[in-house]
C-alpha cells in the first residue's frame, strides 16, 4: 500500500515537472530544425564583440561588419579589389591622390541617402583618437592622420575630403600601392553620420543601427544569436540571394560539429582538429582547406643582451627546429612550413623564395651547422643554456616538440628548456613588456600587401613583438614606402626582408591552414581559395 | 521571525560590500589590462579608453565611483562588448543572459527537488533493498561523471544519432531545445538531493522519539507523514539554498556544451577578457542569490524547527 502511494506520487510529481516545462513554450514537434529556405546558418565560431566598424579588431566582428556596411571598395571571392559604394576611382600621377567617384541613388538601410559627407566622416572617425580605433593605423598614412592620432591636429584636417556630393578625394603622405587594399577594410564600412549624431554610443543598438550594407540587423542575442535581414535599400539587393543570416557564436567547435550534423548549421567556422581525419573520411568534400595568410612563430626577446648580442645562438635555436615533423607530425592539417619572415602567398606569390638557403640542405647536414653555431655562441655542457619559453594555453604541443628538438640537438646538458604557460591575457601583457625569453607569436595578414608582416620587424613599431631594431631594415623599408615603382619597391622590400630574416630576430615555424564544412546545399561561396577569410553573404545561394 | 529576517538582510549588508571591495581590488590587480590585444592600441587611443572607462584614476577612486554606481543600480559598461551597459548584458530585453539561466534553474529545480526527496525518503524507508543500492550507485555514478561527460554525451545519443532533439542552442527558449541541457542538469543534481534526504530519513527513523512512537502502536502512516518527513527535510533544506544559487552561476559546462546564451559563458569571457565591469555585475549577482537563498533556507528552517526560534 505504501510502496503504491508513493510510486503514484512519484510518477505524478515527474508528469507535472514536465507539464511545467512544456507549458510555457510553443512546441511543435520541432525535433530537428528543417533548414529553411529563407535563412542560412553561419558559425561565426565566437561570439561578436562589436559591430562598430570603427572599434572592430577581430575577426569574428569583421565577418559581421563586411555584411552590414560597405566600404568604398568591394572585393571579391580571391580578395580583388572590386567597385563598392565607390564605382570607380583614379590615381595620381605620383601615386598619392586617389579620387573616388561615388555611384547614383546610393541609400542606407532606412532610405536616407549616402552622401559624401557620410564618407568623409567615417574616416575621420577611424583617426579620432576619441573613438579610439584599434585599427586607427589604416588611416596613419593619409595626409594629417597620424598627427589626428597622436592628438596633435584637429580630426576635420584629414586628408579626406569631399570635392562635391559625388566625389571624395584621398591624399596621402606616401604613395602606397596598397591603398585600395585598405579601402576595402571593415574598419572603414560607411556609416550614416546622422545616426550614429543622434544615438551616441547606443547607435550599434538593433533597434537604431542604419547600415549600408547588403544586410542589416534584426536581433541580438548576446552570447545567442544575430540575425541578419536583406537591406532592400543595398545598391547591388538583386543579387543578394539569401534572405536571412543567423550567425552563431559556437566557441566549442564539439558543438560546433553537432550543429552541423544536425543542420543546426550551414557552415561551420572551424573543426574539431583532432577529429580532422575523421570528418575528411566521413564528410569527404564538404570539408574545405585553405592556407590562411598568417603565420606562426616565436620570438627572440632582442632586449635582453644574452640573446640581442649572440647572432650564432639565434641561427642555431632556429636552424634546430625541425619545421618539417611539426608539420606533418606534430600538427598534421595540411600547414605549410616556413623558412621566410613572410609567407610565399603573400601579394599573389611576389615575395616568394626569399626564405634561409641552408633550408634546401639535408637535415643532418643543418643539424650540424646548428651545433657547430651553438658551439661558437658559446654554450656547452660545462656552460650550458637555460632557456624559457613562454607561450599561452592554446599552442599545442609545439613547444614541447620545440623543447625537445633543441634537446636533441645540442644535448640534454648543454641547454636547459623551461615551460611557461600563462593565461592569454598575462601572456599578451609580459610579451608587450618584453618580459620573456622566446615567446609565441603570431600574425594574421589583414589585407593582400606585405605591409601588413613588414612592420612586424620595423624599429619601434607596436607590432614588433622582439623589440628587434635594425635601422638600415627601416631604410629599406621606408624607401619602398616613398618609391611609386611597383618593381623598384618589391625589390626594396625583399632586400629588407633578406636582411631582417639573416638576423635571426624570430623563428618562422609555418604557414596555418583552416578548415570549415560547408553543408552542399549552400552555393556561391569558395571556402577554398580565400586566403584572407573575408567572407560576405551576399555570395551565397541556395 | 520578521524581527529575524530584518536582521538577518541588514547583517548581509555589510557581508555583501566586503565581498565587493575584495573583488573589486583583486580584479584589478590581475595581471592584464580589458585592452590588450593582438593588435597594440596607439598611445592616444589607449588614452582615451582608459579614461572612458576611469581606469586612469587612481584606484581608490574608481573604488568610490564604482560604489556610487552601484548605489544607483548601474553596473557600468562592459569592456569586451565595447559600448554596451552591464545592466542590458545581463538583463536585457529579449531573451538572454541571466533571464536563461534563471529558467533553466527553475526547471532544473522544479524537477530535480520532488524527485531527488521522493527518491531519497523511498530508499530510506527500504534502507539495503535493490531500490536502496540503486540509489546509492546511482548518486556515486552521477558524482563522478560530470555534466562535461553527460552534455555531450546526451547530444550524440539524442541529437546526433537519434535526431529526436537539437544538438543545441535556444531556439525560442521552446521545450525541444531545453529538454537535453535541463535534463543534464537534473541528472547533476537530482542524485545528490536524493543521497542526502536517505541519509537523513534513515537517520531520523532510527531516532528515540519514533521509537517511542512506535512503542505507542501508531500507524506507519502516521509515524512517517506526521513525525518523520519534517526533520528529516532539514538537512536537504540547507542544502537546497546554496544549490539553486549554484546552479544559477554555475551551469557554465552545460551551458557551453549546449551554445546557451546565459550566464555561464558571460563569466568564462568576462574573466579572460578581463572586462572588470561585468566580472564585478557577475560576482555581486551571485553573492547576493547565495545570500538570499540563504536568508529563505533559515526561515524554512524556523518554520520547520520550533527549537531554532528560540
């Protein structure tokens, strides 16, 4: 009898439990979402801090911003600079005014018109050291910007100025081939000055954002989900394919992967790397693989005597590490390795084959010269090397391997490795501070010039992670800056690049290579040949 | 008892705002500033987010500023979601942030709480049955296989391979996305309630006073609804405060598992982003539930207890 009455409780006790849940939600037999024919879902892969072209410095927003506004300059799917809100443009003679001819009937999301006026703002906005851009550097060349940033001129100084309601022109200190590189950027996406006047720093707000872009915003879930609806206004809304976007901030790639399985998701951001020769077996074309244009490497702290003064050290660590085994083996993603201070890809090719000669000769051969190096720098069992490398959580198994292979090389006793691994943050901290020995490092290349890896070398510039100091590098460098033949600055720029990379300041490790699912139902879009990752969804199609 | 429960909130005032001037001093003594990144800021524009923000005061006066603030209910802007109030971070307007963490605690409890007791109070009553050993492997099991195992776990049986439910997200907060990740979570905790309320009913049962009533001849019915069930509850009672503020700040595992937009990946991305503003909004939220939940327990217990009303 009791046993009775408490089962029956027991049971009604868990019916209710679950009527409670279900009483407040609408659900249809939802099981697994059917995909919609109006709404393609996209894994931005962690979640969107900023829709604020001026203040976005990370890719995830930058993915976000090329659909909501539109820079002067489009590009395309192999990042070829293509008319934008700017249908065409012409340069100077010399290479520093560029004049961009606006297109007829342009409109923001709510129908008020794009002016010129909106176009001088936007710039002025990225310099205005009271926005506090990260990205404030694009605009460092144009005529007064780096005076703007460094809060010595007024922001309406800048070189950017519209000629009449049609027509903007661009002045710029120095001639530089890759300037309508930089007009395509998110950073430089055309906002409505009178929005962004009225609503102050809650313009990014839904329900405020004017966009000129080919999407604009409906929803915003932080953490959630963003939803993204057709900017019936957008200059080229006919062939804006796909009605809705849903991107997704999906941080465990797991999950991630489930989504996908279950058409949570149409296109992933990333993939589980650990399952990567599983998914290729399993979803064989639907895997994509692109070298991204970034690289890897580590730094040699150059302010410390210890390392700054000893040539034959640095070539030794660097020519010890076996970039090939961490490649294949260690990673095994398909990443190139890399024996240049940029990567081959870089400019379509243009800075190719410049990596170290002894690259080419067997290993045994290189491990000898290595040890032969080591020897002269000085260190041996008797006085040996203590060395630490300091990286953050993320990076592997790498530096393990690294460890280990100078290990082997030189000897257990003649150099002492020690491991430091910090939380992403202390690390960026003490790496800035030059607070290290050999630090992790690496760089994504913002657009296609080798601009964007040779201020990673240059004296003094905030970038330049090893604190290395060469100034005939700087020489070269600023030559090819001033010069406005394309040849003459290529071969500047490679004599600098031979220079810094002889000097021993980093050690390039490899190239990286990404990987995302595409589910076969979205067309339109080359997952494998865009080294940048800059992706629009106006590309896409059902 | 309301004399009580005035004394007892006036007590967890000064509890609350020692809590906050230690976090407050620790968080900014982390190593890191909200503003580094890959890409260095220019010194002007550091600057001026640094002031933006009064991180370019001295301490002690942000401390003052900060309070003063709180005083009117406003937790700041956060520094990761540039631009954005704490306060619309947290509590905004759609769905998101703590309102989804809020709900899936409710239903979480809702459930957990009945069956765990009914559970409990059942293997008790048949202390070494098969029902007793069940519960009691059950709750070893659980303990030891966390939600990091049973989240995924649970998506690749019921949404990967059986494809009866999403593999995650929150759709419109409806019962199809809810039903994985709550029942993850009952499954937490639902054993550890049940373990207790045995524990306690065996302890209770075995007590003089209900062999006294047994002595008496009273019915089992009686003995168990009249005398038994209440201070056998106790235990589970103060239990259950801490738990529910646990589960309310805690569910971050479950959350990320099932890409939930609630507030255990606002703590994960406010802690290493080093947005001072939200890890601060984050921590007075849940000492204050922590309080609060604690505050109800020690009236349940006055209500269920008379000895402790003295």
């Amino acid at each position: 009898m009791k046993q009775k009455y408490i089962i029956s409780l027991l049971a009604l006790i868990i019916g209710s439990g679950i009527l409670v849940a279900c009483s407040k939600s609408n659900h249809e037999q939802a099981q697994v979402k059917p995909q919609s024919s109006d709404t393609i879902n996209v894994d931005l892969g962690s979640d969107v801090p900023t829709i604020d072209p001026a203040l976005t410095q990370d890719v995830t927003s930058a993915r976000v911003i090329y659909d909501l506004f539109s820079p002067l300059v489009d590009f395309n799917q192999n990042n070829q600079p293509i008319p934008g809100i700017a249908q065409k443009w012409s340069v100077s003679k010399d290479g520093k005014v560029y004049t961009f001819h606006l297109r007829k009937g342009l409109k923001f999301s709510d129908g008020s018109p794009i002016t010129a006026e909106d176009i001088v703002f936007t710039w002025q906005r990225l310099a205005d050291p009271k926005v506090s851009s990260p990205y404030n550097i694009l605009v460092s060349n144009i005529v007064n910007g780096q005076a703007i940033i460094d809060g010595k001129a007024k922001v309406e100084t800048l070189g950017v100025t519209a000629l009449d309601k049609q027509t903007i022109q661009i002045t710029l200190e120095h001639p530089d081939t890759a300037f309508i590189q930089i007009c395509t950027q998110p950073n430089v996406g055309i906002v409505s000055k009178a929005n962004l006047t009225k609503f102050g720093n809650q313009w990014t707000n839904p329900d405020h954002m004017v966009t000129s872009g080919a999407y604009t915003i409906k929803e915003w879930v932080v953490q959630g989900h963003m939803l993204l609806t057709k900017n019936p206004n957008y200059y080229d809304a006919n062939n804006v394919k796909i009605k809705n976007v849903n991107f997704l901030p999906l941080v465990d790639t797991n999950a991630s992967l489930s989504q996908y399985d279950t058409n949570g998701v149409d296109i992933t951001y990333s993939i589980p790397v650990d399952q990567y020769k599983d998914i290729q077996q399993r979803l064989g074309k639907q895997l994509h693989q692109f070298p991204l244009e970034a690289m890897s490497f580590y730094d040699f702290n150059m302010v410390l005597p210890q390392y700054a003064n000893n040539k034959n050290l640095r070539q030794a660590l660097s020519m010890a590490v076996d970039r090939e085994v961490i490649v294949k083996h260690i990673l095994g993603q398909g990443q190139t390795a890399l024996y240049s201070y940029v990567t081959p890809t870089i400019e379509d090719g243009k800075f190719a084959g410049l990596g170290y000669s002894w690259a080419k000769l067997p290993r045994a051969q290189q491990l000898a010269m290595a040890k032969d190096l080591f020897a002269k720098a000085g260190y041996s069992e008797s006085h040996p090397l203590e060395i630490a490398i300091s990286y953050n959580t993320n990076d592997g198994n790498k530096k393990i391997a690294i460890a280990a292979m100078w290990q082997e090389t030189f000897g257990t006793q003649s150099i002492k490795v020690t491991q430091s691994n910090q939380e992403w943050k202390t690390f960026l901290q003490d790496r800035k501070k030059a607070d290290y020995d050999i630090a992790r490092d690496g760089w994504n290349a913002d657009y296609n010039s080798v601009n964007t890896y040779t201020m990673l070398y240059y004296c003094k510039s905030p970038q330049n992670n090893s604190k290395y100091c060469n100034y005939e590098y700087n020489k070269l460098i600023d030559k090819a800056q001033n010069t406005n033949n394309p040849e003459e600055r290529i071969k500047l720029i490679r004599q600098a690049l031979q220079l810094a990379q002889d000097d021993y300041a980093i050690i390039p490790l490899y190239q990286y290579t990404w990987h995302r699912l595409v589910n076969p139902r979205v067309k339109g879009y080359d997952a494998d040949h865009n080294y940048f990752d800059h992706v629009q969804s106006k590309w896409y199609k059902f | 008892m309301i004399k009580f429960a005035i004394k007892r909130i006036l007590v967890s005032i000064p509890t609350l705002l020692a809590i906050i001037t230690l976090v407050f001093f620790l968080v900014h003594m982390t190593p890191g500033n909200p503003f580094d990144g890959e890409r260095a800021l220019s010194a002007e524009a550091l600057k001026s987010l640094m002031a933006q923000y009064r991180l370019d005061l001295p301490l002690w006066q942000q401390y003052i500023m900060y309070l003063n603030d709180l005083i009117h209910g406003n937790f700041g802007i956060s520094m990761k979601y540039l631009g954005q109030s704490i306060n619309s971070l947290l509590f905004p307007d759609n769905m998101g942030g703590f309102w989804v963490t809020l709900r899936i605690s409710i239903y979480t409890m809702s459930v957990a709480v009945p069956i765990g007791i009914l559970l409990g109070a059942y293997a008790g009553l048949h202390k070494n049955s098969w029902f007793d050993k069940m519960v009691v492997s059950g709750n070893i099991f659980f303990t030891a296989v966390p939600t990091m195992v049973t989240g995924p776990l649970a998506v690749l049986i019921f949404a990967v391979t059986l494809r009866v439910f999403p593999a995650g997200g929150w759709g419109d907060g409806d019962f199809m996305h809810l039903f994985l990740p709550v029942v993850v979570l009952i499954l937490a905790y639902a054993p550890t309630i049940a373990f207790v309320m045995r524990g306690s009913i065996i302890e209770v049962l075995s007590s003089n006073y209900i062999r006294t009533a047994k002595a008496k001849g009273l019915p089992t019915k009686t003995i168990l609804f009249k005398h038994a069930i209440k201070p056998a509850l106790l235990p589970v009672i103060s239990l259950l405060g801490p738990m529910f503020a646990g589960v309310l700040v805690g569910a971050v595992v479950t959350e990320q598992i099932f890409t939930l937009p609630g507030l255990g990946v606002l703590t994960t991305n406010a802690a290493t982003n080093r947005d001072y503003n939200m890890i601060m909004a984050i921590t007075i939220l849940g000492s204050t539930l922590t309080i609060v939940f604690n505050i109800i327990v020690d009236l349940l217990y006055i209500l269920l207890d008379p000895k402790i009303k003295q």
